[in-house]
C-alpha cells in the first residue's frame, strides 16, 4: 500500500488528524511542507485533490512527491507538530460526485450496455464519456431511473486491497492499471452494483449520494458526453431554476407552464417585427442612394452614425444604380465604425489605398466595392476631399 492517500483511502470520512512535520523548505510561491501523515487527498484517478489548512495556514496546493509523500504547498513555514484539517464540506461534495460517477458508469454498462471511456470531476457539474454515437432521450430517462433506484436502496459501499492473483479471480468492471503499480490493488464495491479499481473517497453507501440528476449532453470524438450532478448540487441547481422560473413567471406574465408557448410568440413576434425593420431600413437607404445620386459633384458623401453595413451597402446600391460614373463614400459613425467606397471599378480600386490611409481603416471587396472598418471617420471630410482631388486630376 502506498503512503500516498492512505490516510484518506482508509477512513475517508476523517476530517482532521495531528501530524509531525519531516520537511519544510521555501520554493517559489511559498513553502513546500511534507508531514508524516495527512487527512487531505491528492489528486489522483480523475479525483481533484482536496483543500484544507496545516498549522492554521491555507493549503495552495498539493502534489505527490518522488517518495511517495504528499508535498503542501502553504504560503508560511511550520515546524513541530501541527493539525491538519480537511475542507469537509468540499470533500463530501467530491465524494457524492465520484461515488455517483460509478453507479452511472456501472449501470450504463450492465443495463444498456454503454461503455464509460473517461471522467471528468468537476466543481460545478461532472460528466462522464460514453461509446455511443448518441444517446437516445428514452434511454437517457431510464438510465436515470435505475441510478436513482439505486441511490434510494442505499447499497452498502466496501473499499479494500487484494493482489492481482486475487482481482484475476474477480468480477472487477476494469482491470486498467498503471505499469508501474506494485503492491495491493484497491477495489470499491457498491453491493449488487460494481466492483472496480480505484484510489478515491467513496461514500459509505449510495443513500448519501442523496439524488442524481443528468445536465445535459454533447458530441465528442464520436461519443456523448453526459454531464450530471449529485447530492447537494442537485438541490443547488433546482433552487435556481426555480428562482429563474419565478423571475420568467413575472417577466411573461403567465404561469410557468405557459413559458415555453409564450416565449415562442414573442420570438415569432421578434422575427415579424425584424423583417418589418430591415425592410424599412432598405427603404430608407434606397432613398438616401438617390438622393446621394442627385449631388451635382462626381464624388459624394454619407455620414449616417449609427448605420450597420447593411444599410450602407444598400445606400451605395441604389447610388450607384442612379448615377454609375460617380463615386460615393459612406460611413455609419463619427469617429470609429463601418464605412463603403463605391463607384466605377478601375476609380475605387485606385482610390481605396487613400481612403485607407486617411481613415485609418482596412477592408476589401471587387466590383467597384469596398467595405471595411475605420478608427478615423472624424477624417471622413478629408478623404471625401482626397477623392475630389484625384478625380480632378485624371
């Protein structure tokens, strides 16, 4: 048995212990501290390490040394002997998500046949990654249903070691090892449920997982990542769907079965109201082409702040359409924003380097456009005289 976690491994319901401290040295970032015992976990097969204080002092990190040691990472010295406690209230948390992750690895495997390729523990939600192109939503509810039967059987959860002349004899659902394990091998058996590897807090049986709930899923590599949460998250994430379900009720003004219906009117509204917009918007533009058209000047210009590209592409349009042997440039702020050069193709594509220039601005585009973006359309006068002052010259 390594002396790595075997404090933890042993009684993980352990919160604090007296430890001697063998090795205080200063590293950057703080002190590096090895004890003779420990109460917090490191991080090891998919389970994050744990949080807690040595002396008094925080832990910033933890680490497994060369020897096998746990390294703290504290930001202060300490020497003698000193308490070690454990974040309990963090670790309880870990121990429902990892305890969960095998019961629903076990019985995707065992009922529906669904292989668990990776883990993930996270501090908000977990998730685990099945060998399934997808995963049906009639499946997804009974995989929770059988989870959560087991999680109210209250199925008693054992930890111990054996060899591996002893595991080959075994039921155990992985036999994936590290090569360089030597020694016992620790299996966690949930009752009826699963026999497994594994070097992590368990609960001491699945009633304390307490409920699990899925979160959601996504595509990877071929697979489905399903995330899920148990315990104290499930009542921590229903607590604020409700809170969201109460702010929607009053914002919509129905109830909450109506939410849905009620938001899809509002889109389909939105959408109505969107196509009315932009339709007028192409109006608007059409006409300010034209009139930009009837200028007298064989280069005319636009400032309009606040206008999208659309609608100066649209207004350079119908310019260009009512008088196509003039130049037009537009922009749609004051100092910083869109901004269209239109006209004969071989003029703008001659005059769109000074345009640059005194606006500032980059962009690109044929056929006697170019669009772009500019941090100087404060110059818009100075460019728009440029360009009267090439065109003079030709």
């Amino acid at each position: 048995m390594s002396a790595l976690n075997r404090t933890a491994q042993e009684d993980s319901y352990r919160r604090t212990l007296r430890a001697r401290v063998v090795r205080c040295q200063p590293v950057a970032g703080g002190f590096e501290v090895v004890l003779d015992d420990t109460v917090l976990f490191v991080e090891s097969g998919g389970q994050p390490s744990d949080r807690g204080t040595v002396g008094g002092l925080p832990v910033l990190a933890l680490r497994p040394g060369q020897d096998g040691a746990a390294i703290h990472l504290l930001p202060g010295a300490v020497s003698g002997e000193v308490e070690v406690a454990l974040d309990w209230e963090r670790r309880y948390d870990l121990m429902q998500q990892h305890t969960a992750q095998h019961v629903i690895t076990a019985t995707a495997l065992s009922k529906f046949g669904l292989r668990t390729t990776a883990f993930h523990l996270g501090e908000e939600q977990s998730d685990i990654e099945l060998d399934t192109p997808a995963l049906a939503p009639e499946i997804r509810e009974r995989l929770s249903a059988e989870v959560n039967g087991i999680v109210r059987d209250a199925r008693p959860i054992r930890a111990r070691w054996v060899s591996r002349d002893e595991m080959a004899s075994l039921p155990v659902r992985s036999r994936r090892l590290p090569a360089d394990l030597a020694g016992p091998i620790r299996l966690v058996e949930i009752e009826g449920v699963d026999l497994n590897t594994c070097g992590g807090t368990h609960l001491k049986n699945t009633l304390e997982i307490g409920a699990v709930a899925f979160a959601g899923e996504e595509r990877l590599r071929g697979g489905i990542r399903l995330f899920f949460l148990a315990g104290d998250r499930v009542r921590r994430r229903l607590a604020q769907a409700l809170e969201r379900e109460r702010g929607l009720t009053e914002l919509l003004t129905c109830g909450p079965a109506e939410h849905l219906s009620r938001v899809e009117r509002l889109r389909a509204e939105v959408d109505q109201l969107r196509q009315e917009r932009n339709g007028a918007l192409r109006e608007l533009a059409a006409r300010a082409g034209e009139a930009l058209a009837g200028e007298k000047d064989r280069c005319a210009g636009l400032v309009r702040p606040g206008a999208e590209m659309e609608f100066l592409l649209e207004a350079a349009k119908a310019a260009r359409r009512r008088a196509p042997e003039k130049v037009f440039l537009l922009a749609g702020g004051d100092r910083e924003g869109p901004f269209v050069l239109a006209g004969p193709e071989g003029v703008v594509d001659r005059l769109k380097s000074c345009v640059f220039e005194a606006l500032e601005g980059k962009g690109g585009g044929r056929g006697g456009v170019v669009q772009g973006r500019a941090q100087r359309l404060d110059r818009f006068q100075e460019a728009l005289e440029a360009i009267a002052q090439a065109i003079r010259i030709q």
